[in-house]
C-alpha cells in the first residue's frame, strides 16, 4: 500500500506541477494585476462566500462514497444511479440558500449577478468531485489525477487567449466564464469514464434512498460546512467590515493566493490517503507506517516553503504584484506559516475521516470556527487583512494540535522521540538558515535559491526523507 500511495503520489505531484503553477504564476495572477486589487478583491470575496454554502451541493456525499466504493467497488451503478439525481436537488437547495445568503448581507445588484455565475460553477465543480470520488474509490488514481488538472488546463487556454489578445479590455467576469466552460467540459469527460465504469446506469428519484444516504452522510456534511467556514470567511468579513474593505480583500488575496496554492499540493496527499486509509482500516491493517511516511513527505517540505517564503515575503510579492507590495507582503508573511498547520491537518485529519471519527472532527471544526471569529472580530477592525491574517494562522494551528491529540487517542500512536527531536531539530535549523541567508546575502535570487537548497539538503542529512527507504519501497514492496 505504501508502494501504491508513492508511485500514484509521484504521478499526481508531476501532473500538478506541470499545469497548476501554469495557472497561478501565469494566468491567475495576471488577472489580478490586469484589473487590480480592488477589482479582484470584489471578485475574491463573492467567490469565497460562494464557497462558503457549497457544502450543500453535497453534505458530505462525496467523502462517503469515496470512502464507500473504495471498501465496496460493487456498489457503483447502484449508488450513482440515485445519487446523481439527489446532487441535482441539492443544486437547488444551494442556490436557494446563496440568493438568501445575499439579501442578508446586503449585496448588490453586481454582487449577485456575480454571485449567481459562481455559485452555477460550484455546482459544476461539485459534480466533478463527486464523479472523481467514484473514480479514485475505484483505485483509478492516475484517471482522477488526470481530472485534477484538466479544468485549470483548459483554464490556462481560455484565459490566456483573452488576455493574450484583450489584455488592456479585460474584465474580471471574463474569468469566471472561462471558468464555467472548463468546468462543463471536465463534468462531461469525467461523466463518461464514470459511466463506461458502471452496468445498467440510469438516473433515479429515491426519496428512501435519498434519507439513507444523507443520514450516513450528513456528518460529513457538517464537518466540511465548518472548516470551509474558518477557513473562507476572512475574505468576506474583510470585504463587508471596512470602509475599504474591496482594496483590503484584493490585498489579502494577494497573501493567500500562494498558500492556497500550497495547500492544493497537500490536498493531493488527502486525495490518495482517504480511499487507502479507508481501505487499509477496512482490512484491520496497521497505518502508522503510512502515516509517517506520508508525514514526513509533506510536512518537512511544508516547513522549507513556509519558513523561506516568509522570510523572503517582500522579494516574493514585489516579482508578483504591481500595488500594495508592502501591505501584501505582511500579510503573506503571516499567512504561508499556516501551510504547515494545514499540512497536518491534511494527514491526520484524513485518516480520522476514513475511520469515521466524524464527532470529534466536528467538535474540532466548531472550535476552530468560534476560534477564526471571535479574532477577526477582535483584530480586523484595528489591522484589516494583516488582522485576518493572524486570525486565520491561530485558527488553522489551534485545529491541527487538535487532530493530533485525537489520532494519538484513536489509534494510540506512540510518540517516537528520536523523530520528534530530530523535526524540532530541523526546524530551528531551517529558520536559523532562512535568517542567515535574508541577511547576509545582498543578491535577493541567489539567497532564496540557496535558502531553499539548504532547506531541501537539511532534510535528508537529518534523515527526515529517505532516499534509500524510498527507493526500497518504489522497487521491492508488493503492490496491494
């Protein structure tokens, strides 16, 4: 099993590499510094409240089947057969609720003219999902990662011809769009591999069928609706609390767009781990190798890009954005430390889905939620996104400590000292190297380069990531 998580890992990390910073460093944020902060901001926290509700597209469907045809592949055409019709349901049920949420808070006519376009492209996104859960139940790892990319590629062709040709005329509505059509195309590809997966599929109205599955599904549903909430909220507090509060959305965007990007390379990590969690606990089989390993392989480079990237904040944002340099660079200064949070959230938290401890994680979600408001509540008024910023980084280090303590009094994993010390080692290294390098070397290149180096070489003289252990698994160990 840790043979499969590696080889299928190493495919899905090269798929990303090659496409995702495609999109981020060369179209995404183009558009930002082609309309600007505050036309981008406007565009960032309508897009972030979309997300915010996208959990009823869902509530939790998508984590159960995953979970469940990984354990049961016979399950397919019969649980895609009726579960298709109850996401198109759902689909209305969540634009009930975005167009509610909107007159609330008082939108405007703009806003939810926006709003409506975004949230028609969560439904699409969340029927991808969903068809992507059925394919990685399947074990089809390279198929789903394929999917993974296919919409920021067809992305990446669309925007970049209008802003190739329509640079100086181009609106942020041209954006979600193109983000509509790669959507409707991926939901259509993975439609039919699905299908060509299943027998006898059709579409069914169940209404018994429907309460089955939302029964077992629903605390999913509750967990995904609290962590999208203390992690998607800032944006929206931000935009609504402040006179300024577009410019200031823009600028915290301008801080987040990188961790969000680092945290899509975590999420891979979730995406193989939950089916081979799920099935591995299935069997009775022991995880704890799978754990560390997967830990270390995202963790320790988890640490390496936050303690560089914040450490070199300034050089990193002046080379991406054209306003708000200084303002920006603060925030992402706060904001990147939380990708290790993040990172471990990512591992423990899905191993504690698979095994479906789903009333602690929610009570672990409800602290954190109450966590993030209370302080942006407290610190956006005095510090607007620097505030929101430091709100968001408590949160997300309060929520992974968390998960930790639980897994540990699950699965009663021991806590190897000889590890632990050699990461706390690594850690104060990592920043002592980070400093000497900011400080000490004029050319701003060639110190983040050799930061980084550093970093990645430290890694393996502190035997945190095992070449010869890697390769061992790679070549001797028997697949699943």
């Amino acid at each position: 099993m840790r043979k499969k998580f590696i080889t299928n890992l190493l495919f899905l990390v090269t798929l990303n590499l090659l496409i995702k910073p495609f999109w981020i460093f060369g179209i995404d944020m183009q558009v930002q510094n082609t309309v600007g902060s505050a036309e981008y901001g406007f565009y960032f926290a309508l897009f972030n409240f979309s997300l915010l509700f996208n959990i009823f597209l869902d509530l939790g469907i998508t984590n159960f089947n995953n979970r469940n045809i990984a354990r049961h592949h016979q399950l397919l055409s019969k649980h895609f057969s009726n579960i298709i019709g109850l996401k198109f349901l759902l689909g209305i049920l969540y634009f009930l609720i975005i167009i509610a949420g909107a007159l609330i808070v008082g939108y405007n006519e703009r806003q939810i003219k926006f709003l409506f376009i975004l949230a028609g492209n969560q439904f699409l996104l969340s029927l991808i999902m969903y068809f992507r859960s059925n394919i990685s139940g399947l074990q089809l790892f390279k198929i789903d990662s394929i999917l993974s990319v296919l919409d920021r590629l067809l992305m990446i062709i669309f925007v970049g011809f209008l802003l190739i040709n329509f640079r100086k005329t181009f609106k942020i509505e041209w954006l979600i769009y193109s983000q509509s059509a790669a959507y409707i195309l991926t939901s259509s590809v993975a439609f039919l591999i699905v299908k060509s997966k299943s027998t006898g599929l059709k579409f069914n109205i169940n209404l018994n069928f429907f309460l089955v599955i939302l029964k077992k599904s629903y605390p999913y549903a509750l967990l995904v609706l609290l962590m999208t909430s203390y992690t998607r909220i800032d944006s929206v507090m931000i935009e609504r609390m402040l006179p300024d509060g577009d410019t200031q959305a823009g600028i915290y965007a301008h801080g987040y767009r990188i961790l969000d990007a680092s945290s899509q390379y975590a999420l891979l990590f979730a995406t193989l781990l939950l089916p081979m969690f799920a099935k591995m606990l299935a069997k009775k089989e022991n995880t704890e190798q799978l754990v560390k390993v997967s830990f270390l392989l995202l963790v320790i480079p988890a640490v390496i890009i936050a303690v560089n990237f914040s450490f070199f904040r300034n050089d990193i944002m002046y080379v991406l954005y054209n306003d708000h340099i200084k303002d920006s660079a603060k925030v992402f200064e706060v904001l990147i430390l939380g990708f290790i949070p993040i990172s471990v959230s990512y591992i423990f938290g899905t191993l504690l889905t698979a095994n479906g401890n789903l009333k602690e994680l929610n009570i672990m979600a409800a602290t954190g939620v109450i966590f993030n408001l209370i302080l942006n509540f407290i610190l956006i008024p005095e510090y607007k996104a620097y505030g929101a910023a430091f709100a968001s980084l408590i949160t997300q280090s309060v929520t992974a400590a968390m998960q930790v303590f639980i897994a540990r009094k699950v699965f009663g994993f021991k806590i190897k000292y000889k590890l632990s010390i050699a990461i706390i080692g690594f850690i104060f290294w990592i920043i002592l190297s980070a400093y000497i390098f900011d400080t000490y070397i004029s050319d701003r290149k060639t110190a983040f380069v050799s930061a980084l180096a550093t970093g990645i070489i430290s890694a393996f003289v502190f035997k945190l990531i095992d070449i010869k252990m890697l390769w061992q698994i790679l070549r001797y160990e028997k697949q699943e």
